[in-house]
C-alpha cells in the first residue's frame, strides 16, 4: 500500500473505534483525497495490530509504539502519520489533576509541571539516553527500544492544536460543536 488513498474499500485496525485513533485516520484518508466513510475500521489492541496485519485480517493498521517499530522493522511500510496529519504540533497526551489539589497544593503541581517540561526536554535532546532507560520503567525490550521512532516532546498546549483536533473530530461525527469542545477544554486548563 502506498498512500492511505488506497485504504478506500479496506480494513483498518484502530486501537478503539471512534476515538481519537480512528479521527486521526480518517484525516490522513481525507487527506489523501480519499473518502475515510469508505474504510472499515475493527478494533484491536495495539498488541494485537501486527499479526491482524500479517494474517490479512487487516489491511492496514494504525498502531503506536512499541509496535510501530516492530512492525516496521517485520516488513510493514510506513504510510501516514495519522497524527501529524492531523496537525504538526498534536497532543498526544496530558495530564490531568483535581481542582482541589491545583487550588490546595500549588507547590506540587508547580514541580510536578517543572520535573515533566525538564524531562519533555531532556528526552527530545538525548534520545539514546531515553532508549537506554525504558526497561527501567516499562515492560519494553531493550532490543524494541532500540527500533522505535521517537518522538519529539513539546510542552505547553497551543490553541490551533485543540482547535485542529476538535475539527477533525466533528467531522468524523465524534462531537457535535468543535469550537464550544476547544473553547471548553482550553478554558478548564488556563482555570477560566
């Protein structure tokens, strides 16, 4: 497969069926000028994606590392970054706390947001560093952390991410109002 135009009439393995995986691959469709309504997308674990790929269950998947790499490295091709479709700056994750303890222990979010951004930092500059330590606190193979494509940690939450994302999201039918989902979520980080 060379391009996700070619996932019309296909099957795509996402980690959870209308989530933001299967938003992100819709977009790359589109993207792609290809019609995303035309993908059938199945749900599987992210563990499970390489063998679905290899046994023809699915065509195409759409996976994270670890087993991005993996599949790369057992012969898969790379054909999007679904995210980075989405846009080049996308937020993979965040980190959430209670209003009680933001209001009760500012101390504590202030070094827990310090130790994170400092971390964020020294992990996009010393990505051998980074590889080296991933078996000290996760279950992944020194020899997989050495196949996997890093990526770059940015810190901070820019609007047109939140507003990119909720877009795509409304277009694929997931939310109903991207501005009022933006506005919501960026107003509940700033304490608005």
């Amino acid at each position: 497969m060379d391009s996700p135009a070619e996932l019309e009439g296909k099957t795509v393995a996402v980690n959870t069926v209308l989530s933001l995986h299967e938003v992100a691959v819709r977009e790359s469709v589109k993207n792609a000028d290809a019609d995303p309504d035309e993908v059938e997308f199945i749900e599987l674990s992210l563990g499970e994606m390489e063998a679905a790929l290899q046994s023809g269950q699915a065509d195409a998947i759409a996976t994270a590392e670890p087993f991005l790499g993996v599949a790369m490295n057992n012969g898969a091709e790379l054909i999007a970054s679904q995210y980075v479709d989405i846009h080049p700056e996308f937020i993979p994750a965040m980190y959430l706390a209670t209003e009680q303890t933001t209001a009760e222990d500012t101390d504590l979010v202030e070094q827990f947001n310090t130790a994170l951004q400092r971390s964020m930092e020294h992990s996009t500059e010393n990505p051998e560093e980074l590889r080296a330590q991933l078996d000290e606190f996760t279950e992944i193979d020194p020899g997989v952390a050495e196949e996997m494509i890093l990526t770059t940690f940015g810190w901070g939450l820019p609007e047109d991410t939140v507003s990119r994302i909720a877009e795509v999201s409304a277009d694929a039918g997931v939310i109903d109002d991207p501005d009022a989902t933006a506005e919501g979520l960026l107003s509940y980080i700033s304490g608005e």
